[in-house]
C-alpha cells in the first residue's frame, strides 16, 4: 500500500488548473524552451495529463522496499512536497506512457485549482535537486503556502546549504529549513528512516485503521451485513474489500453477494471517507 500511496500523492490528477509563476519570472529562457514551457501551461491549463512530463520516476520510483534506496521515493517531492516536468511534449523513443528527457526541467507545485512554477532549471544531478533556493522561492513568491509548516519560537542559522541538505537526505535524516529568518518543518513531511515518505507512511497508518474499522463494522453480529448472510445461511463468509466500477464494496467470496459502502451508511462514514481520499480518489477508482 505504501508503494501505491507514494504514487498515488505525486499523480496530478487531469483536471484544468490555473497557471501560476513565482517572482524568478520573467525570465530569460532559450526560444525552444520558451516553447516547451508554453506548451506545458497550456496543457494545464486544458486539463491534460501532465504526469508523463514527470518520468520514468513517477511510476519506478516508489519501492518501498527496494534494495536500492534512492529509488524508495522521489526525494524533492518527500522532502518540499515540489514535482519536476520534463519541458519535452514529445513521446519517448522507449515507446510507453513517459515523454522524452529534456535538458530543462519545471520545478513545480500543484493543487486542485492552481500549478505554481517555481522555476525552470537545467536538469539537475544528484545534490542539485536539494538547491534550497527552490523552497525559498516557493516561501518569497506564497509566503501563505508555507503557514502551516512554520515553527513557532524556534530559528536556525545559518540555513543549511545545498550540499548540506542533500547529506540529511541521503541519510533520511529531516530537518528544519530556514526562511526569512523563521523555522519551518518541510511542507512534503520528510522521510522515514528507511528513506521513504513519511507522508505515504503516516496515509498508509490512517488507512490500515479505517481498514480496520470498516472490518469492525462487516463483521458486527447485529449489523446489516452479518443479517444478510445470516439470511442466506451462511456461516463461514470471506468477506474483502472490492471496487465495483469505481464503487467501494465488501464483497463474501462464500455467496458472492456484494454490499456497496454508502457515505451515509452509519458507524463506518468516518473510515470509508478515509480510504476512498486516501486509498481510492475518484481519478483511480474510475479506472478499475
């Protein structure tokens, strides 16, 4: 599950965004990325898939537990909750979902309504994907972005440097970063000590415990679920968690009868409300 969480968070959902730029724009830019760049504002701001420009990392990138940990998660998104795209919009020469590598890559933020672009930068290696001047120009240009993770009464100086972040990185260590002065946690919620995302982790928590409660609730002796199959005679259900064109349900394997999970349905609202945000958005179960 935790694999699937750690895709499923960095997944832009197809849906037609408002573009924004942070303040490094304006900028000067070669005439064919100028293009690629506005290529890609249109196509999110018509709703197309974006997730191709993010590479072969979105969809091979996300091993939990993969014997080699830099392939665990995508470490700006784990660390600064920031994407990358490819400014390429042609398919790869490899064949499949992915488009070609470019030289010059968006560093990003997205949400439901808006794709803020931090800035476009030649593709970085290794400790350049931990330049802090990314979060700093995402805390500059929407200091309200950044509210929530802010540490009150704590400072740190100096701020850390590239090379110093990316060591904690590379050691699943997480850190407070500096901005303006202030302290704040960073906005992706960092790494487990095996260097995968402490956001999908802590989803994956949530999850099992709405799992559980919605097992509590199939199996109550008194409840709608346990009087129907008491009705039809059956005494040992296999009673699973399916999606029934891209409808939650519990499913017995004994009498195949399925039972659709309803929002309303009482006692289990709270854990199906989880799994169906956290497990199952309506992007994923529509392609079950």
């Amino acid at each position: 599950m935790q694999r699937w969480l750690d895709f499923r968070f960095r997944y832009v959902e197809p849906r037609p965004r408002t573009v924004i730029y942070s303040d490094k724009f304006p900028k000067s830019l070669p005439a064919s990325v100028e293009a690629e760049l506005l290529a890609f504002e249109t196509s999110a701001k018509a709703g197309d898939d974006l997730n191709p420009r993010q590479g072969r990392g979105l969809t091979e990138h996300h091993d939990a537990s993969g014997t080699k940990a830099s392939r665990r998660t995508d470490a700006l998104w784990a660390d600064w909750g920031l994407l990358h795209f490819h400014l390429c919009s042609l398919p790869s020469l490899k064949g499949g979902y992915h488009t070609q590598r470019s030289g010059d890559m968006a560093i990003c933020v997205a949400n439901d309504e808006h794709l803020a672009i931090i800035d476009v930068v030649p593709h970085p290696k290794d400790e350049g994907w931990a330049n802090p001047d990314f979060i700093e120009t995402l805390h500059r240009s929407w200091p309200d972005a950044m509210d929530p993770f802010r540490i009150r009464g704590l400072t740190q100086y100096p701020a850390l440097t590239q090379d110093q972040i990316h060591a904690l990185r590379s050691n699943s260590t997480n850190y407070s970063v500096t901005l303006g002065g202030e302290s704040f946690i960073n906005p992706g919620w960092g790494f487990m000590g095996t260097k995968t995302s402490m956001k999908a982790y802590m989803a994956m928590m949530h999850a099992m415990k709405a799992a559980r409660e919605l097992a509590q609730f199939a199996s109550n002796p008194e409840g709608p679920i346990a009087n129907c199959l008491a009705a039809e005679k059956i005494t040992e259900p296999a009673l699973c968690l399916v999606v029934v064109e891209g409808k939650l349900c519990i499913h017995d394997g004994t009498s195949k009868i399925l039972f659709p999970l309803m929002d309303e349905d009482s006692n289990q609202g709270n854990a199906l409300g989880t799994i169906k945000n956290t497990v199952l958005p309506d992007w994923a179960a529509k392609r079950l």
